[in-house]
C-alpha cells in the first residue's frame, strides 16, 4: 500500500511524538510506502528547526519513512496565533499534497488533536481518489470544554462537534488510541463496528542500551518527569509536593523536570519563589536519546488534570516509554483503564494533590532497592505484551487491509 498521513504533530527521530513515525517504519519493512505530512514548527520546542528559511516545504526520508515539513506560523502561548498555526497547516497541507499528486495513494489517514487537519485529509483523499482513515488522539471539543478554555454550547464547540462527526462519517474506520473510544463514537451516533482502538506504544529499539536499574541504592533518589510543560499536565503538583517534603526536612530525593511547553517560564519561577532547591528543569532530549535520560531516574512520574473526557480512557505518550525505561512509576492520572495498576508498576494517586504526591515519593524513598526493581520490571513485562510498536503496526496494517 501507499499510505499517507496527515499529521500536524507528528515528529522524525529528532523529536518527542514519534508513534506515526515508528509505525511507519515498521509498515515500510512490511513492504509499505508511507509519507507522513507534518509541520516545521513543533508544538513541543516551540520552534522551527526542519525548514530553512524562504522554504514552504521540505521533504525529508528516515528510515525509508517519507517525511513533508510544512511551513507554520509560529506561537508561544495557546492564543490567536495559535489558532491560525492550526488553520495554516490544513489549509497548506491540502495544496502541497496536490504537488504529489502523480503518486496516488491507497490510504489517506488524517489525525486530529485538532479537527481541521482530519479535514485536510479527506478533502486530499476525495481528490486523489483515495480511502479515507479518522485517527483520534485526542476528543476535541471535549477536552477543551473540561478543561475550560470553551463553553459546551459555544459556536466554537458546536463547530468542532460538527468537523468531527463530518470526519467520522466520511472515513472508511475511525482509528482512536482510547481503550474507551466506542464508547464515545457510539454515543454520539456511530457504530461500534467502524472503531478501531490502537493504543500509543514503543519501540523497544530505543531503550536497548538504557543504564540497568539497581534498584536505587544510593540516596538522593532521582524521581523524573519527561513531557509537555502545559496545563494539563498539572505540574504544579510535583513542586508543591517537593515543597512539602522540603519543609519537612526530606532530603532523600532530587527532582528533575525535563521537557519543555508553554507553562515552562511560569513553572520555573513558580520553583524559585517557593525557594526549591531539589528541583531541576532541563530542555527536552529527542527520542533517540530519551534512554540516556531515563537512565539517570530511579523513580518516574506521570501527573495528568482530571478531565471528564478521560472516563473513556487515556493512552498517553509517556507510561509506554516510561515501562519500557524497567522504572517505577508514580501515576497521578484519574483512569479508569489505570496501566500502572493493572502492570503493579508503581504507585498510583488522585492527580491535583500535592500532599498525595508527597506521600508517593516519600512511599517509593522507603521501599527497598528490590521492591523498585520489581515494580521497574514488571512495568517492561506489560509493554511487552500491550505497547510493543510492532504488533501496533500490524493491527494498522490490518485495520488499513
């Protein structure tokens, strides 16, 4: 098959989200050709550093997975230029994907944080006489309602509801990381029999050579956070509880934060005003080397704002890489389909509480060095079976088939 994907944020081996590419890799040792439409700017660095400038567009290969960087107009905060930045990368994907029109794909995948470019997608397939394919990882406008930045009844959120059903109507399957998503889809009037659920995995390739976890035999203990620095990430949470620890004399325990987003600058003068001096914000490493920086933690944490969407589950980034890294987890997520739970991969608590925080750090300082091998391990043993990027490739494969 010729497989296209549109896909805004989706990164090269350079970058953070990297479940398109990896996939893809793995559909182009089956035999696939697979190109992958994505910005230049990335949402993640806040920066564009895959085009030169005066470049509209620039077509790059790894790995014999084709990528197209599109130009994007920059923003540094969820505002208007944001907005636009979204609006852009549809509007110029459609166009430039009509310079490769001579190359007809048999499959158009459009993937939706944001709505417009599942639009994007069809409008490309419908002209290249393609099959049509909606990835969801994210329920726009659900998420946005829950978490406040539009009202349920806005013309804002009853557009997004209307782009949405027009994508999952017209698509050929509705491909969704969500373990909960047929839930969703049927509420809102599809048939369970078009959802397809692949949940975000890893490529056990980047961590063949991680540092062996001992267990932690040597205090301070590293605990570490890699990901977005946003507001649903709910960050605030860890600083408050490394100031609890700190004022309760704790000092068994250093805190890094490696990652980067637009709640960054207010997060690191949030640390110095409440005087942390365990804390470390660093930038964020690519994926390819995500192994030399998880090597370094004895304790992973994964903190998320409780959302009304996530009742029909999450499948985020980070808990494959982080199982795969064999490390302990703290899960501050509301879930009901909880992997750290489910994997006795760690310690699982009510995200937003600060001093719930607290007492899972201090909990994972008292255990043994064993104790955290073994919860470390059985995080991998779970990858293994659920988040492993090749049996994800093949289910894409046969869903596309």
């Amino acid at each position: 098959m010729n497989i296209w994907i549109v896909n805004q944020y989706a990164d090269g081996p350079g970058g953070q989200a990297t479940r398109d590419y990896d996939r893809a890799k793995v559909l182009v040792q089956r035999g696939h050709s697979v190109t992958i439409f994505s910005a230049g700017f990335s949402q993640y660095t806040l920066r564009d550093d895959r085009l030169k400038p005066g470049e509209r567009y620039r077509t790059e290969r790894y790995d014999g997975v084709r990528f197209v960087w599109i130009k994007v107009p920059p923003y540094r905060r969820s505002d208007r230029r944001r907005a636009v930045n979204m609006v852009t990368f549809a509007w110029r994907a459609y166009w430039i994907a009509r310079k490769f029109r001579g190359e007809r794909p048999d499959v158009v995948i459009g993937t939706s944080v944001h709505p417009l470019t599942p639009i994007a997608a069809y409008f490309v397939a419908r002209r290249q006489k393609s099959r049509f394919f909606f990835s969801v990882t994210d329920l726009w406008p659900q998420v946005l309602i829950d978490m406040g930045a539009i009202k349920e009844h806005s013309i804002s959120a009853m557009l997004m509801r209307r782009i949405e059903h027009f994508s999952g109507k017209r698509a050929e399957k509705i491909l969704c990381v969500l373990p909960g998503a047929a839930d969703y889809f049927s509420n809102i009037g599809f048939p369970r029999s078009k959802i397809v659920c692949i949940p975000n995995g890893v490529d056990f390739e980047y961590f063949r050579t991680i540092k062996p976890f001992d267990g932690g035999t040597d205090f301070p203990l590293c605990f570490m956070y890699l990901g977005g620095h946003t507001p649903h990430h709910e960050l605030d949470s860890i600083l408050e509880a490394a100031k609890v620890l700190e004022s309760e004399g704790e000092a068994r325990f250093n805190m890094v934060l490696v990652g980067s987003g637009v709640e960054k600058p207010r997060l690191i003068e949030k640390a110095r005003s409440l005087g942390l001096r365990v804390v470390e914000f660093r930038d964020p490493v690519p994926k390819q080397r995500l192994f030399e920086t998880m090597g370094e933690a004895d304790v992973l944490i994964c903190p998320q704002k409780p959302l009304s969407a996530h009742r029909f589950g999450l499948s985020l980034f980070k808990i494959p890489d982080y199982m795969a890294s064999g490390r302990p987890i703290i899960y501050a997520v509301r879930d009901p389909n909880d992997p750290v739970q489910a994997a006795h991969a760690g310690v699982s608590i009510e995200p937003g509480d600060a001093v719930a925080m607290a007492g899972a750090i201090r909990a994972m300082i008292e255990l043994s060095p064993a104790q955290r091998i073994a919860m470390g391990r059985s995080g991998f043993q779970y990858a293994l079976t659920m988040y492993d990027v090749n049996r994800h490739a093949e289910a894409l494969e046969a869903a596309l088939t």
